[in-house]
C-alpha cells in the first residue's frame, strides 16, 4: 500500500488496520447496522405495507360486493312493494268482489253490450268453482247468443277490449237453417273473484 501521506515506501495494510482501528471498527458497525436496519426493520415494514395493500384492495373489493347486494335487495324490496300495491290495486279495483259482483259483470255487463250490437241474447247458465292452490274462485259463463257476423266480431272485440276481467275461453259460430237466419254464437267466458273464505 502506498503512504497515505505522500511518503515512497509502502505501508502494510496491518499498520493501517492498526492505525485507523477505531475508524474501521466504526464503519464495520455502521455497515453491520445498516444491514441488520434492512433485514429487521425496512423488509418487514415493506412486506406489512404489501399486506396492508393487499388487505385494502380485497376491503374495497368486498365494500364493492356489500353495496351491489344491498342495491339488490333494495330493488328487490322496492320491486316486493309494487307488486304488492299492484296485487291489491288488481284484487280492489280490478277484480268483481265477490260471486254476486262477478254475476252481474258476466250478465247485466255482457247484456248491455250485446243489445249494443244488435246481438240477441238467448240463453246462459253459470256455475262457480273453486280454483285449486289460490285464494280465487272462478265463475264459468256459458252465453247462447245471435247475429250477423260483424255484429257478433264487434261484440267480442267489445268483450276483448273491456276494463273488466273477462276471459273467453271458447268461441263456437254456426249458421242458421238458411242463408237469412242470424248466426248462432255461443261464448264460454270465465271472471275470478276473491273466494269468501280469503275475502278478509
């Protein structure tokens, strides 16, 4: 080693050690703690801070899921009410109240708009009956009627077209005995109603 001072001989490196011990001793230290710093303290708060990432992003993953099921259960609530509203609008305003209502829409109702077209009512027969698992009960009409054609196509179309909860179940046309005899018409129609024993 050359002198550190500008002198020409070498000087060994013992004589060095031996000189600037305490420096070296320092700076050994120094690096030692420096190296025990990183793998003690930095690598594990790095690794904590990794693991504190990964925590909050799987939060916010699971915040994102929370809130998606509580908007689904909020529309499921909200779409629960409507259709509740709409159950009991349908059953109030919608439906006959009852097999006395639900006679006077199939008879008086259906009359009055035969009459309207010229349609002559003949005969009828109707008989209510339990519908099976529901809280209805529904009243089968049989209506024997006749007409022209087009009297008795705007009568259904009437029938079709009415606020009124009627269902036409089965159609049957036939002729007269000749070509100037009225068409013979005769309608199965059903309405629902509340059965009595859910009426509460």
């Amino acid at each position: 080693m050359k002198a550190l001072f500008g002198m020409a001989e070498a000087v060994p490196f013992s004589r060095v050690a031996r000189d600037y011990r305490l420096w070296i001793v320092i700076l050994a230290l120094g690096l030692v703690a420096t190296i025990a710093a990183l793998i003690f303290v930095v690598r594990p708060l790095s690794v904590s801070a990794d693991a504190t990432s990964e925590r909050a992003a799987r939060a916010a993953e699971t915040l994102a899921a929370a809130r998606a099921d509580l908007q689904a259960a909020e529309q499921t609530r909200d779409g629960s009410a409507q259709a509740a509203k709409d159950l009991d609008r349908f059953y109030g305003e919608i439906l006959p109240a009852d097999v006395a209502a639900a006679r006077r829409l199939t008879h008086l109702k259906l009359s009055q708009m035969a009459r309207e077209r010229n349609v002559t009512f003949q005969r009828s027969a109707a008989s209510p009956e339990e519908v099976r698992d529901s809280s209805l009960e529904r009243l089968r009409v049989s209506y024997a009627l006749a007409g022209d054609y087009d009297d008795i196509r705007a009568l259904i179309y009437d029938i079709e077209t009415s606020p009124d909860f009627l269902v036409i179940e089965n159609v049957y046309l036939s002729e007269g005995q000749d070509a100037q005899a009225p068409l013979t018409l005769t309608l199965e129609l059903s309405t629902y109603y509340r059965a009595a024993r859910n009426a509460s």
